[in-house]
C-alpha cells in the first residue's frame, strides 16, 4: 500500500510533469487560491487539493494536524528530490564545504512596510465592532448590495497587511548584489522584481479597499488618510528601488 510519503512524491511528480500547468505561476502570485482565476494551472492549488482529498468533515484538531503533517512531508519529500538529484549527479552530500549565510540587514523600506502592516492589524482590531455597527447603519440607508461591497475590502485589506512587509523584505534579500552581478546566471534577480511586482500589486489594492471606507466612514478619515499615505509612499519608494518593475512577466499572470 501506498504510503503518504509515497502518495505526496508522486503526485507532486506527476502534476510537475503536466503540460497543463504554466511553471513557476505560484512564485509571484498574492496565495489567495480563493480569489484567483488560475488555480487550475497552478502546481501548489492542484498538489494541495489533490492532498486534501478525504478530509473533509475533520475537527479542528485534526484539520491542524493535518497542516503539520503535510509541512512533514514536504520537507522529507524535498530533502528526498535533493539527495536522489544529488546522487544522479555524483555529487556527496555529506562533503559540503560549511557555508555562512551573510546577515540581512533591513532596509527602511522593509521597516516601513512591515510596520504598516502592524499598525493595521491593530486598527482592525481597536476597529472591529465600530466598523461592524457602521456597515450595518450604512446598509439600512443604502443597499443590501453595500454590504458585499465593505466585506470585500475589509477581506482585501487584512489579506494583504502582512503580506506587503513580507514581499517587500523578499523583494530587498541580496539586492545589490543580485542587482549588480553582470552575469546572472540563474536570473537570481527576477526574484526580487517579481516580489516587488506582486508587493505593489497587493498595495494598489489595499488602497483601493481602503478608499472604500475613507469614502463612507467620515469618523475614521484621518487614520485611514494615514494609512493611504503610508501606502502610497512605500509604493513610490517601491518603483525607484525597482525601475521598470511592472514590466517583469509574471509566469501566467502576465504572459
């Protein structure tokens, strides 16, 4: 019988193998698999779904320890992939020369970014029950339709609070050095636009959410001001660090 190590390999494998899928597609995406419309063509959504599989109806423990469990495998699935690959090669892994990964240090776009998103999360929280109760007034005046609408940019906004200090950081890791190397030769460096990309994609629409609620909550027009200010500086600042990143191709996003 088919082990789950075993099960999580060879789907992986035969997903990886598929021409349906367009590669790399999940290395520049937001993860929202819910609101995208090219899970179908991506590897990490099928793998995952495929793994899924039979677990529906579990506890809450059981969903967690399903989590870990799959954090498990893919771990000694990759480090398995490593070592065959290795092997192929004649390459020995256990005379690797010690290595030291050079010390990151933050840029103040990073810091700035990152403390955005905290800030955020403790508006929302401070915010819950106000902007709940001023929803609820909004749609007795206006629409049910109004509703959707503050749901949808509240989703949107903590969706990406976080995310944005993420990819910016990302989009920062060995910067001048990637940036500066005349060969390239792995293209190291599209990693760090395509995280920039995705970071000033996720920040246009924290804005426009945002804007949602500056329009409607008079009450909380100077924080959310704020906000929008934040935003839209560590944007600009975004694209001077990155000239020319909305042009990066993102695999199947931007083909």
């Amino acid at each position: 019988m088919e082990s789950k190590k075993e099960r999580y390999k060879r789907s992986l494998l035969d997903l990886a193998n598929s021409d349906a899928l367009v590669p790399g597609i999940y290395n520049y995406c937001d993860r929202w698999c819910e609101r995208c419309t090219m899970t179908q063509k991506c590897l990490t959504y099928l793998h995952e779904q495929e793994m899924k599989e039979g677990s529906n109806g579990q506890s809450a423990d059981e969903d967690n320890e399903s989590f870990w469990e799959h954090i498990r495998l893919a771990w000694e699935v990759a480090m398995e992939m490593i070592e065959e690959d290795a092997e192929k090669m004649g390459v020995d892994l256990s005379d690797v020369a010690d290595f030291e990964l050079p010390e990151h240090i933050e840029a103040p776009l990073e810091v700035q970014a990152k403390t955005y998103g905290e800030k955020m999360h403790d508006f929302l929280e401070q915010n819950r029950e106000f902007m709940a109760e001023k929803a609820e007034q909004l749609v007795m005046i206006n629409d049910e339709a109004s509703i959707i609408k503050y749901k949808d940019a509240l989703e949107v906004i903590q969706w990406y609070y976080f995310f944005i200090g993420a990819k910016v950081h990302r989009a920062h890791l060995d910067l001048e050095e990637r940036r500066n190397d005349p060969e390239d030769e792995y293209n190291v460096y599209s990693d760090n636009l395509g995280s920039a990309k995705i970071a000033i994609i996720a920040i246009q629409r924290s804005m426009d959410a945002l804007s949602v609620f500056y329009n409607d909550f008079k009450e909380k027009e100077d924080d959310i001001l704020k906000f929008l200010v934040e935003l839209s500086s560590i944007k600009k600042q975004l694209l001077q660090t990155f000239p020319g990143v909305m042009d990066f191709k993102r695999p199947g996003f931007d083909d």
